[in-house]
C-alpha cells in the first residue's frame, strides 16, 4: 500500500509541476489547428471537431491533474506519523476535501467553469442569432482561450477580445472612409482573437490583473 501512495507523490508532483507546460502545449495545439484550416488542409466542419476534441481534452487533463494532485498530497501526509492525524480517521474526511479544493482545485474549478458558462451562453447566443453573427468553431475557441488561463486571468480573456475587436473595427472603418479598402460585410470574425487574446492573458495576466487592482480575486 506504501508503494502506492509513493507512485501517487512521484505521479501528483510530476503533474503539479507541469501545468504551465501543458497549457502552452494546448496553446501550441489551438494554433496548429487555426495555421491548418486557414491553410485549407482542412473544412470548416473539421476545425469545428478538432477544437471540440481539444477543449474536452483540456478540460480532462484538468479534472486528472486535480485529482492526481489531491491523491499525491494525501499519499504525502499518509507518510507521516505527524501530519497522518490529518487524515480520517483522525479528523473527518471533509477535512482533507477542503484542504485539497483550497489548494489544488479552487483556481482550475473556476477557470474550468468560466470556460463552460462561456461556451454554454455562446452557444445559446449563436443558436438564437442562427448563425449571423459568429462562426461555430468560436464557441470552442473562446471556451479554450479562457480554459487554458489559471484563475483570475481567465476573466482577462473577452475583455481582450473586446478591446483587440473594438479597435480592429475602428481601424477597418477608418480605412473605408478613407477609401484605402473597399471590404465585403462579413461576419464579425474574433476566430485569431480568441487565441491572441487566450495567449496576451497567459502571458501578461499576472501583470494586468495586478494592475488592475483585481488580485483579491485571486483563489
């Protein structure tokens, strides 16, 4: 039984550890797929199965992460005679649950269920709109964008987008009343946005939520 909360420690760490690598993996992943379908090695039906398939996975990885890593922190404690009378029966189960939501799954919990309510709100939108104003595959590209951010950053995500949208709009209309394009009405297109926006909040969120006097959010 030793030996495995042993491999539970060594498998949880390893995970712990790796987060960050595995979003930028699933970031490296996101932008593949857009490279190739703006390329046209694939349809758009495509597009929209693989970001269905990379999202579930993320959010897969996240729910095992969570998990391997309270297993590992249990199998740390059972180690030791001292910190064992943390765990039941010493103290009751709920305590070690809370423990482990506090620590390892509050942040990832809430960055998952921002990308769900996002996905689910989107979804229902563009269902009501039938289609006009956004493409079907944004549904998974938003939901991703703001998956793959820890918390608080994920909230970071459409207020970039939005801002990044605004001003590109600004730009495109001031460029026809110059007369310097003449562009075809389309649908608002935040397909590059989701991502740039998801990877500015990745990277500089620490920054922006700092600056923005947001870290109380912090979980």
């Amino acid at each position: 039984m030793q030996t495995v909360f042993t491999v539970l420690a060594y498998f949880g760490t390893w995970l712990s550890s790796a987060d960050a690598f595995a979003r930028i993996l699933f970031f490296a992943a996101y932008l593949l797929v857009y490279v190739l379908f703006f390329r046209s090695v694939f349809s758009e039906q495509r597009l929209v199965r693989f970001l269905r398939l990379l999202f579930w996975v993320a959010v897969g990885w996240f729910v095992v992460e969570i998990v391997s890593v309270s297993a590992a922190q249990y199998a740390l404690w059972n180690a030791d005679a001292v910190t064992r009378q943390l765990l039941p029966p010493s103290q009751p189960v709920g305590y070690f649950l809370r423990y482990a939501w506090l620590h390892f799954a509050q942040a990832t919990a809430l960055s998952a269920a921002a990308g769900v309510l996002f996905f689910i709100l989107f979804a229902a939108g563009n269902e009501i709109s039938r289609g006009r104003f956004f493409y079907e595959d944004e549904e998974y590209g938003g939901a991703l964008a703001i998956i793959l951010n820890p918390w608080p950053q994920a909230i970071l995500v459409l207020p970039l987008v939005l801002a990044i949208g605004i001003i590109m709009s600004v730009f495109r209309i001031a460029r026809r009343h110059t007369g310097a394009a003449q562009e075809k009405a389309s649908l608002f297109n935040l397909r590059w946005l989701w991502l740039l926006a998801g990877i500015a909040a990745f990277v500089l969120g620490k920054f922006i939520i700092s600056l923005l006097g947001l870290s109380a959010l912090k979980a």
